[in-house]
C-alpha cells in the first residue's frame, strides 16, 4: 500500500487529463513531478499573476481617488483569494469505484465535478480568456516598443518635440516574430522561458514603482485627490471609474492555473493546505506590489497619471531607464505571448487529429533544418492554423489599440464566471453544502455582488472602448497610450 501511494506522488499525467506536452507548462502540463513545496507554488502564483496589467493601476487609482482607489484593489485582492480557497478543495473528487482522484488542471475539475454542460460553457470561457490575453500582449509589445523610439526622440530633441510614432509597424514586427515561435511544438520543457518572463515583469514594474517614488520625493509633494480625476459629467466619471475597476480585474485573476500549481505539490501535508498557505502569501505579495505601482505612480502626476506608467511619458529621464524597462516588457511578452498561446493551439490541434485521423495535411510531418538552427519537423496544419491564430490577434490589436480599455474589458469580461462562478459552484457540489444553509446564502451573496461589479466593470469598459475607438474628443485620444 506504501508502494502505491508513493508511485501515485510521482504520477505523469492528472487521472482525468488527456493532454499535449506542446501546451503551457503551468495550465496543463505533460509531466507532473511532486516535488513542489509552499515557497515554489508562490512563486508560479506570482510569476502567472504579476504582467503588463500592472502598468495600467496607477491610471486605475487615478480614476477612483485615495479611498475608493485602495479600497477597490483590496476588494478584488480578497474576492480572488477567497475564490481560490474555495477552488483548493476541489482539487481532490471522490470516486465511488477508484477513491479520490486528482484534478490537475481548471477544465479538468470543472468535468468531474460539474459535468459536460459546464465544462463546454467554461471551454468557450477558457478559451476567450486565453485569446484576448494574446490580444492584450499585442497591443502592449506594439506600444512598448514604440515607446523605446519616443524616448529617445525626446532625449535629442526636447521634451517638447513631436515626437509621435505609429505602433502599428511593431505589432506587425512582434507578430512575424510570434509567428516563428509558435511552429515549436512543444514548449514544456522549456523551463527558462517562465524564469525569465519573471524576472522581467519584476523588473519593469519595479521601475515603474521606482520612478514614480523618486519624483514623488523630487517634488516633496503627493499628488491627487480622494474624488480622483474630475470629470466633465456625472456619467463620464462612472464610465471611468468601471474601467478602473476592469483594469484591476485583470491584474487578480489566477484562478486558472491554481489547480496546475496544486497538482506539483508533495505531501504530506494535504496539497489543499500548503496551496492555501500559498495563495494567502502570494496574493499579499503581489497586492502590495501592485499598490506601489499605482500608488506611487498616482501620487507623482495626480490627474495627469498615464495610462501605461511606462509609456504614457509622464517620466522622460533617465531614457536609457525608461528604454530598459519598455525592453524589458517586450522581452516578457515574446514569451508570455506564447505561454498563453500554447494551450490555445494544443486543443485546437487535438481536435483536428481526432476528427481527421488519416488526413496527410493534419498528421503529417516533415523534417526541415534551417542554417544555424536546430532541425525541426514541420507540420502543415500546425504552419496554417497558427499563423492564422497570431495574425488574428494582430488584427484585433490593430484595430482596438487602447491598452487601457482592451486590459478592461478582457479584465471584466472573464473575471466573475471563471475567477469567482465556477470554482464557487465547485466548491458546493464538492462539500455538499445544504441549499439554503447559512453557507450557502452566504456564498451565494457574495456571487452576486462580484457578478455587479464585473457587469458595472465590463459596460463601462465597454464604453471606453466604444468611445476610444470612435470618439473625436480630446479624452478619447488622451487614453489611447
């Protein structure tokens, strides 16, 4: 009995997971070695949470003030913290015939314990949440790497100077390079490309923070207002406002990858207690990070605070610092791009071989060696599909280039059925919890009151869009950044 038990810590696959290796190493991973403790579960959980969302909360506070600003961000901070601590328990199913079971990945727990008819609801939901993240990473590599050109052009010529620049080349350029990329198959193994996507995200958004405190002190003064931004109208200042809290959605929502991460844990302890011990450790990390980010970021320009802290150019010196961290950023995404990605191609690809078995142009592979590269073997299907996917993505981040409101609307569009929906209905089909209870009104509450402010969020992320897209006015444009 010791002997099962120690082959079952070491299994390769989750019991109900039928999954590529080419697919994201944290959302559904080929090889699950349980060796994992407390300190490596943090650090998935903050290498998948902290990203380019982080540039756009200082603009987030900005638009809320010192109160509601805060006040907000610890909000969501709880509500995804208690999501996950729900979504903890599911980790293990009881079966009648086999004993408990392990749920390795989001989709796989939402199948054993909801069934079909949820999990093709949460299939669709998953899949959007992964592409509108690659659209979101399009729209910030293009911006980014236009700020680079910005910022030198500044440093010659002035602050002064018009020193504007289309972004649309550089997300071409990003794309042709996501295009290469995505033909590797399988990108499991490579461990480096998580490492580094880190240690980037960490270092720009530290930058960020830097800066923002040092011009704070420069002027020995802290900008803003408890209001926030004034307004125009009453209703533009709403519509604002639920954008700020899309953006903030978007900067809390991990709740995909926690069953992945959970599924590297060793035991003893129970899997379920050290991942909460985690998700208490990292989600105060990573709030108090991101209250640096827009706080400083807000109390350095008040009602001037850019959209994109990095881009929005309320900071022209040093240049190199500001070149290093737009640098940085771009290199984050390249690989961020294609670890959201991967899953994405993984399920499509999987269906195509299911459904066309014998077809030479879905199955077949040919070897191909290039100069200077490694040899590869090339899929037709694989050429065709996934250039199809990125130069999608391309287009879409063409036309709708407003980091502020695509981060807001992706932000609020997922948040409330995939962060707090479904692992809350998980977590009272798993615990049998009586309807009706004490429990259970409780949990239900607290579902309806994320389901408001997601919609209040996802409307006016909406119109932000809308309006950034074809609206004329001076406001429309200011947030085009």
């Amino acid at each position: 009995m010791g002997e099962e038990k120690q082959n079952e810590d070491h299994l390769l696959v989750p019991n109900s997971t039928k999954l590529s290796s080419s697919s994201n190493p944290y959302l559904h991973p080929a090889v699950v070695t349980r060796t994992g403790n407390i300190w490596t579960a943090v650090a998935h959980i903050i290498t998948g949470v902290i990203g380019s969302g982080v540039l756009s909360l200082a603009w987030s506070m900005a638009q809320l003030g010192w109160i509601a600003g805060p006040l907000s961000m610890f909000s969501f901070a709880l509500m995804s913290l208690l999501s996950v601590l729900l979504l903890c328990e599911c980790y293990r199913s009881p079966h009648p015939e086999f004993g408990p079971s392990r749920n390795g990945t989001y989709m796989d727990a939402v199948k054993s314990i909801l069934g079909n008819w949820s999990v093709r609801l949460c299939d669709v939901l998953f899949r959007l949440n992964l592409f509108k993240t690659g659209v979101v990473y399009i729209i910030t590599s293009g911006i980014s790497m236009r700020a680079i050109q910005q910022s030198n052009c500044y440093h010659k010529e002035g602050h002064t100077a018009s020193c504007e620049y289309k972004d649309t080349s550089y997300m071409l350029l990003f794309g042709i390079v996501q295009i290469i990329v995505s033909q590797i198959p399988d990108f499991s193994n490579t461990k480096w490309l998580s490492v580094v996507a880190a240690i980037m995200s960490f270092t720009y958004a530290g930058i960020g923070s830097a800066l923002g405190l040092a011009k704070v002190i420069g002027d020995g003064q802290i900008k803003g207002s408890i209001r926030g931004v004034p307004a125009s109208t009453t209703s533009q200042k709403v519509w604002s406002s639920c954008q700020a809290l899309g953006d903030m959605a978007f900067g809390f929502s991990y709740s995909l990858i926690l069953l992945n991460i959970q599924d590297t844990l060793k035991s003893p302890p129970q899997e379920k207690v050290t991942m909460k011990k985690a998700s208490v450790i990292s989600t105060s990390i990573t709030t108090f990070f991101y209250l640096c980010c827009g706080g400083f970021g807000y109390a350095a320009f008040g009602d001037s605070t850019p959209g994109n802290i990095l881009t929005g150019f309320g900071f022209y010196e040093p240049y190199w610092l500001i070149d290093f961290a737009n640098a940085c950023i771009v290199l984050h995404l390249v690989g961020g791009y294609q670890v959201f990605c991967q899953p994405q191609f993984a399920l499509a690809e999987r269906s195509f071989v299911e459904k066309f078995p014998d077809s030479v142009f879905v199955c077949k592979t040919y070897p191909v060696k290039l100069p200077w590269l490694p040899s590869f073997r090339l899929n037709l299907l694989r050429l065709c599909f996934r250039t199809a996917y990125v130069a999608l993505t391309i287009t879409i981040g063409m036309i709708f280039p407003y980091f502020n409101q695509v981060v807001a609307v992706a932000g609020a569009l997922t948040f409330w059925p995939l962060v707090i929906h479904f692992p809350l209905e998980m977590y009272l089909v798993q615990k049998n919890i009586r309807p009706y209870s004490g429990k259970w009104v409780a949990l239900r509450i607290y579902s309806i009151i994320a389901l408001l402010v997601a919609m209040f969020a996802l409307v006016g992320s909406i119109e932000g869009l809308i309006r950034a897209r074809f609206g004329s006015n001076d406001h429309s444009r200011s947030l085009k950044i």
